[in-house]
C-alpha cells in the first residue's frame, strides 16, 4: 500500500519472543533464548494478523451480539411477506451479497491499535463523535475503506473499546483524522448503546446502536473456522421504524412489509448448509448467519449486503478466497424474521 508522503512514519521495530526451553544432561539446565519473530514495518498498518488467537470477541459472553439464536426462537407472523418484499425490492438474483470480496471495494478495513500509536483528536465533520474520539489511536499508514462510506474499524484493547469511524479521511498535510459519525463499545460492555434500554452508558455514537464489532466478517474469524458473534447486513429499502437494538433508523419506507432496522435475520435452522455447493469461507459466514443471525442495520440503495474485512485497503491485498456470489447458492427463501420483541 502506498504511503502518504506527509505521514509520519517511524523506524522498522524488531519484535521479539523469549522462550524458557529445560535441558536434561546429568543437571537441569534452563536456557534462555530470544527468538527474532517477525520485522514489522511501521508503514503497514496492522490488520487482524495482529489480533489474538483464538480471534477476539469483543463483549460479554451474555450480550445480545454473542448469544446465539435457539432453533426455536419464535419467528415474526409477516417473515415470510418481508422475505418476499426483500426479494423484490431488494435482492440482486435473490441472495445476500459479500461486500469487499474480489475488487468490490465495499469492505469494512479492521485495525489494532497499540500503546505505541499516536493519539489523534479526530476532527468532527458531523456531530455528536463520542469523547473518545478526542483522543483515539489509529495505527500509522492506516486508510479508511476506498467507498463512499469511508469506514474503518480500530480495535484498541488497551483502552478496551472498539471504534467504528465514517466517511473517515487522513489529511496528510497537517496529519490528522477526519471523520463525520462513528461509535464506541467497550470490550467488557454488553456492546449495547447508551441510548437503548439495557445500554452501557460508555457506549455511545451516532452509528444508530451498532458498533464496529459487528460490521464486519473479520478475516481472523473465518480463517479460525467460526464466526461467534451477530452481523450486520444493509438492504436497500429499510423501514422509517427502527426496533431495539437499534436507537433509530435511516429507512424511509412505510410499507408493511418493509423491516426496521434492529430486526434480525437468520437461515432457518432446518436447512442442511452441507447440501450446497459452498467454499469453505462461504460455509463459515452462512454458519453464522444460520447459528447467530444477522441485524438489518443500515438502507444503502444497494442490494442485501454483508461486508467483509477489507484488507485491500489494509494493504494486505485481497485475503478472501469468495467472490460477491459466494452465498448465492442459498436463496432468500431459506432466510427468516426473527420475532421483534425477542431479546
């Protein structure tokens, strides 16, 4: 990736790792050795190769984002008319889409942010920015998603929240942080914002009650083999209406049929995902929307989507093996509303 000729960029740092390995010749040795794990260059920014193995999950393991859904959670009365109406109005070829995979650009870039990375007092070009932003970390040569929606996700667990910035931008020439919305979640919280009942007051945004944990299929997650969490899918028609967890909504529609943003979706537990003809990325992500669902959390004009890490934009090059089909194999027929008032 290239990188900005007015950023800051320090010196490669040398990580190292010691290990304690016991020796047995007659006396018990103890040998100290220091291994040279990896050159790190400070012009790349750090992705989620950075990030624990097991992959993090941020938030309790009680909250709404990390509880799966029982198979007999109850189901709306109108699921099969939104279905429908997602179908028509919604759906290129009747499927839920992959943003950001091939040279689709709508991923959502994931980074992890340091103690040794610099503190930026972001400039509001919206209102509203939580206070953290007066002060956020942003690993260097960092870059925001190359779409209209600018979005980048920061993890900073040290400070133990998660950030999501929109329509983020760097102003190289004076080196610092612009952005127009964005929201933070406390790792520890139950993710949920201060704004809807059951909140942490810490959360707070102007990202609707979403949070940066939740936007993206993460390439850690699906390379590990499981996808823990709830995600987040846009549509291109949403209800005016917006249901908990969401604290309000940006869809304009008054049709019945119509969802609001904060309903979840799911593959209905009785569909064999084994019987399609999906790759091995695909079948994590549909696992997931099968085992935790998905909430309807933005109206974007564009078909069903659900977006990928964008590691283009990290400057890793494009990680994903699927393309934007990959989950066509299963049709939206095979999706169901979850009942509004379960929690």
């Amino acid at each position: 990736m290239p990188t900005d000729p007015g950023r800051n960029h320090g010196p490669s740092k040398l990580r190292t790792r010691t290990i304690f390995i016991a020796l047995s010749a007659g006396l018990a040795i103890i040998a100290v050795i220091t291994v040279v794990a990896a050159w790190v260059d400070d012009d790349s920014p750090r992705g989620t190769d950075w990030a624990d193995d097991p992959p993090a999950r941020a938030f309790s393991e009680s909250s709404y984002w990390n509880s799966p859904l029982p198979p007999d959670a109850p189901i709306h009365p109108d699921s099969t008319g939104i279905m429908k109406f997602l179908k028509e109005h919604n759906v290129d070829g009747g499927c839920v889409l992959l943003a950001g995979a091939g040279s689709d650009p709508w991923g959502v870039p994931i980074y992890w942010a340091t103690e040794d990375d610099r503190e930026y007092d972001i400039v509001e070009t919206g209102p509203d920015l939580p206070p953290e932003f007066k002060s956020l970390r942003i690993p260097d040569g960092a870059e925001p998603a190359d779409s209209g929606d600018g979005e980048m996700v920061v993890y900073d667990l040290d400070a133990g929240y998660v950030a999501w910035l929109h329509d983020a931008q760097y102003e190289a020439s004076r080196d610092r942080w612009h952005a127009d919305g964005g929201s933070i979640a406390y790792l520890d919280s139950n993710g949920l914002e201060n704004r809807v009942e059951g909140g942490d007051s810490r959360n707070s945004g102007t990202q609707r009650g979403l949070n940066g944990a939740v936007v993206a299929a993460r390439v850690d997650e699906v390379q590990a083999g499981r996808i823990e969490h709830v995600l987040r899918v846009g549509v291109k028609i949403a209800h005016r209406d917006h249901i908990w967890p969401m604290s309000g909504s940006d869809g304009r529609s008054e049709d019945r049929y119509a969802p609001p943003q904060g309903a979840r979706i799911r593959i209905k537990p009785s569909v064999d995902l084994d019987r399609y003809d999906l790759t091995p990325e695909a079948l994590v992500i549909a696992n997931a929307l099968q085992e935790y669902g998905a909430i309807i959390g933005d109206s974007t004009g564009a078909p069903v989507e659900l977006k990928l890490e964008d590691t283009v934009s990290e400057g890793r090059g494009q990680l994903w093996q699927v393309d934007r089909r990959a989950l066509c194999e299963i049709p939206i027929e095979q999706y169901e509303v979850i009942d509004f008032d379960y929690r």
